[in-house]
C-alpha cells in the first residue's frame, strides 16, 4: 500500500474545553478527503509538516509521505475543520506503516500533535473523537478521556459559515473564573443528561461573549422555526437545527450549508 484516502467530517460544538477541561462536539456531514501517499522530496504546508516532524519525533513517522486534501468544511469557522486534517493524517501514516492503535492511543497522540501544531490550547479531544466516531461525544480534555458518546437524530442542520472572520481555537485565552466555570458545566451536565441540543445552544452563547455573536443572525434562524440556534463554540460560524421534514430557504444569508448530523466515523475510502 502507497496511498491512502480517508474521509472525515467536520462538526459543531457541544461544550467548549477552553475553561474546565471538560468538552464535547457532534459530527455533521461536511466532508473532508484526504489523501496520505508515501514519497520522496515533497514539502508540505506548515501545518501539515509539523504534524509528520511530531510524528516522526515519536518514531511513528518512518519516511516522506505527500498529503492532498479536498474539504468542504470552511476553515476557522468552529466547525473542527483543523481536528479532522490531524486526524486523517495520524490515521492515515498509521495504516501505511502498518502500525496498530487502540482508539484512546489514536486520540491521545492526535490530541498531543494538535498542541504541538498550535491548532488547540487543549488538545480538542472532544472535536477528534467525534471525527473518529461520528455522532455525539463527550470528553474529559485534560485527562484524554472520551466520558460519552452516542448517536444523535435525524433533524436538519443548517450552517452560516462567516468566511470572511475567522478565529483560530490557539488564539482564544480566557482567564479562570469560578463563574464562568459554572457556566460551562452547567452546559456539560445538560449534555449529560441527554439535552445535547440545549447544550449546544447555551455553550454558543457562553462562548460569544468572548468571541462576539451575531444575535441578529441567530434571532432571524429562530424566527424561521429553528428549533435550536447559536454559535459553534468559538464560531464565528452559525448553525440552526429543524425538524427533519422541513426544508428552508436561504433565509437572507449568502452563505448558508445545508447539511445534516453524521453518526459515522471516519472511513478509509481508497487504499492503493
């Protein structure tokens, strides 16, 4: 085997990690392909190549190898655009060395090579476990423990990507704060207890206080019959979810995917 093409998707916030270490994120169908082939003198993009130098400080990456990507989730958006790449690419360099891995092992060094490629403050295992799982997941950042996960329904999601603002997860920084803890757990027990949408939207309006918010964009989502609108995380990308059965207009925005939750994980798609 030479190559290798994966597929991943992206996803939204459930609770962001940023402030007690606990998190949680949920799959969406916007695909990303990746395609990891070993060669020889090829020079990567930054990101890419310092995901391969950690790799091979580990002993993990044994060679050179050429990675290629087709994605349809906008970058920087909050939509785990970052995490799906590490991890298509770790998963990838895994199956052309032939080497195994159990899940929290996969999770843990993708976790560790997101720190060291400054893409995370916390190691987002919240947003690779739910590229690897699809579905919902729930983790404990901080110990790379994945707490919960399961399926999620059938409604329709709608995403407004802002495309011109973009925020890195590296760059946000908020300061310890018993309340604002509170407020995160607050959100991560609701999740718990099975309110993953209410989860969602509460951790949106925690995390836009920071970040900023479109309230006028969010408001316009709920007034077409979203039953649940925020931000992702850090946004500054919206999302709006509707009963299944439902299908909306672009409703003003210029910029709207319209998508639904993924329960699959990621999958190899080629391997030659």
């Amino acid at each position: 085997m030479k190559s290798i093409t994966l597929r991943a998707n992206g996803g939204l916030s459930v609770v962001s990690a940023f402030a007690t270490g606990k998190g949680g994120a949920c799959s969406v169908d916007l695909p990303m392909e990746v395609t990891v082939s070993m060669s020889h003198g090829v020079t990567q993009q930054d990101g890419i190549r310092n995901i391969i130098e950690f790799l091979a400080e580990r002993k993990i990456a044994r060679g050179n190898y050429s990675v290629s990507i087709t994605s349809m989730i906008p970058e920087a958006n909050g939509l785990k655009s970052s995490s799906a790449l590490v991890l298509s690419v770790i998963y990838g360099i895994l199956k052309l060395e032939g080497i195994s891995m159990s899940d929290a092992d996969l999770l843990e060094i993708s976790a560790e090579a997101s720190i060291a490629n400054g893409t995370s403050v916390t190691g987002a295992v919240d947003d690779l476990a739910a590229c690897l799982y699809g579905g919902y997941c729930l983790t404990d950042n901080r110990e790379h423990i994945v707490k919960r996960r399961g399926k999620l329904g059938n409604q329709s999601v709608i995403i407004v990507p802002r495309r011109e603002r973009k925020i890195l997860s590296s760059t946000i920084r908020i300061a310890p704060s018993g309340n604002l803890q509170d407020c995160f757990l607050r959100a991560y027990s609701m999740a718990e207890n099975g309110n993953i949408y209410g989860a969602m939207e509460m951790n949106g309006f925690i995390m836009g206080a920071y970040t900023g918010i479109d309230f006028a964009g969010i408001g316009s989502l709920l007034r077409r019959g979203a039953l649940y609108a925020s931000q992702s995380g850090k946004g500054p990308a919206l999302f709006a979810i509707f009963p299944a059965s439902e299908l909306i207009d672009p409703m003003g925005f210029g910029d709207c995917i319209f998508t639904h939750f993924a329960d699959e994980g990621i999958q190899v798609v080629k391997e030659h």
